[in-house]
C-alpha cells in the first residue's frame, strides 16, 4: 500500500461562506419576503407572531424572532412554524 506523505498530500478545499453563494442569498431573500409578507397581510407584529408561535411550542425572544426574519437564513422547519403560527396551510403539491 503506497502511503503518501503529508507534503505530497493536497491541501483540502477552502470552506466557502454559505452566503457567499449568490443562490442561497436569493432564497434566503424570498423566504424573508414570504414570512413578512405574511405578517403584513395580517397585520401581525413581530411581538404578536412570537406569541403565536410560543402557542404552538416555539419559545424564542421577539428579539430572536425578528433576527432571524432580518437574516432570512433560517431553517425550513422555521418557516413552517411561521406559516402555522399565522394559519397558513402549506402542503406538498398533489401529483
């Protein structure tokens, strides 16, 4: 077995920031857009969704919830509690 020396060796590839990826900050924008648009629709405030979505077991600070709105980098799990929270049903499109 031919072993290779840590000189010979590759260096591995440099991690590259997740939003530096011009793809990821266009969803991250659409996804902000959706849950604030959302609010708009229905007049809800930050304050207002972070206690609906305490009703439905998310404990977070209006704080944390208004930073991770701003972001807009936050999980799909957290833009379905927010859909919930403001009665929004989504569902997997019928084939």
């Amino acid at each position: 077995m031919n072993t290779i020396d840590q000189a010979q060796r590759p260096a591995p590839p440099k991690p590259v920031a997740r939003k530096a990826s011009p793809v990821n900050a266009e969803y991250e924008d659409k996804a902000k857009d959706m849950v604030r648009e959302a609010m708009k629709a229905q007049g809800v405030t930050v304050d207002q969704l972070t206690e609906r979505l305490k009703a439905i077991g998310v404990d977070m600070s209006s704080g944390g919830v208004a930073n991770k709105i701003s972001r807009g980098g936050f999980s799909s799990a957290f833009l379905l509690q927010c859909m919930a929270a403001l009665d929004i049903e989504l569902r997997p499109i019928d084939k």
